[in-house]
C-alpha cells in the first residue's frame, strides 16, 4: 500500500547508517494499512515507530493516510516515548514525505534527524518491518477497519495493554555480529531483554525515566 511520495526526495536523505544508533532515540517508522481486499475508500492504518537501540515499540492509529494524521499520531507517539527523539527513519510513502511532516521536525526545540530508506529496500527498516506482525496484524488481523469510531478504540488498546505487554514482557533478540563465511552468514546475538530491561541498563536513559518506567 506504499505510494511513493516524489515531491521532497531531494529534502529528505537516504539514510546511511551514520546514526549513533548505540542510544534510545532513533527511530524507524511505517503504516499498515487496515483495508482487507482494497485499497479503495477509506479506512483506518496503525503508525509503528521502533526504537533501534533498545526495541521500544509504539503504535498509534489513524484514519486515512492524511499527512496531518500522521503527524498528530507522532505527537501521540512522543508523548509515551521514555526518551527523547533523536531520529526518524521512514519509506518513501507519501504519508512521510510531506511539507507537514518536514516542518513539524524543523519546529522542534531539539534536532531530529529525518531521513528515508532505499526506494524497494525493506531491509532498509527491518526493525519496524520485523513488528508489522507481532505489534499489529497478530492482534488486529488482516481486517478492514473501515468505521471512523474504532479507531480511538484501536489507540486505547495500542496505549494501554499492548503497549505495556509488548514493551515490558515480551523479550528480543538484538544481532551483535554478523559475519560471512563463504555462501553463509553466521549471526551472533545477545540474551534475551525486553525493551524495558535494555532502557534501564543504559547510561543514556535519565534517572527520572527509569523511576517512570518502573
């Protein structure tokens, strides 16, 4: 359901792994779209934003892909966060790649950086890629959500009990190394930590949002 947005490619760069992703703060950002067999008319989408560094995962819904709506779904977003956006990284639909999105990033009282993926490269935002399923369609399906109402509905189960399950019970893996040996990747991972556990054994997480958190 990606439609390209043309207009502020020249505006908005591609990333190219220069984040300092060792830190909470930069995040990855993609829809899904709760339309079942159609595109058509409309219907409402979920908002994913996942942090690389330690997997801290929200969701908003919104109703159509409306550049104001996703906006006002970020917000949302930034309010919950237990850190301070450092950077968002999207694909190169016209949901992202808008005038409303580009100014609401430059009007911050802190820099964000706001940058795109590779156009047809999902890898490029595997980590929010790798949540469509378990922090959207396990819980809604592949439904079509096509009354207004049901999103606000959507937004209390994405702040409240999803939001805590997944992001305080629910452990991940986080890849340490990859290497090639011939033909093979040979990948090497951590233990096990929920997201809440990687944030508060960070340096990086303030005092104040730990005592949040817990």
């Amino acid at each position: 359901g990606t439609k390209p947005g043309t207009l502020l490619k020249n505006q908005i760069p591609i990333k190219t792994h220069n984040w300092d992703v060792t830190q909470p703060g930069f995040m990855e950002a993609d829809t899904v779209h709760h339309c079942g067999n159609s595109l058509l008319g409309q219907y409402a989408l979920s908002l994913t934003m996942t942090d690389i560094s330690s997997g801290w995962t929200e969701n908003q819904a919104i109703w159509t892909k409306s550049a104001p709506g996703v906006v006002t779904a970020i917000q949302q977003i930034t309010k919950r966060t237990p850190f301070q956006i450092k950077g968002f990284d999207c694909d190169n639909g016209s949901e992202f790649l808008n005038d409303a999105l580009l100014e609401y990033f430059a009007s911050q009282d802190h820099d964000i950086a706001f940058t795109r993926s590779r156009p047809y490269h999902k890898n490029d935002n595997a980590h929010v890629e790798q949540k469509n399923w378990t922090h959207v369609r396990e819980w809604l399906g592949y439904e079509r959500y096509d009354s207004q109402e049901l999103v606000e509905l959507i937004n209390d189960f994405y702040a409240g009990p999803a939001r805590l399950f997944l992001n305080f019970f629910c452990p991940n893996l986080k890849l340490i190394k990859k290497e090639r040996i011939n033909s093979k990747y040979i990948k090497k991972y951590d233990e096990p930590k929920t997201p809440y556990q990687r944030l508060m054994a960070h340096d990086k997480t303030p005092e104040h949002r730990k005592k949040e958190l817990q």
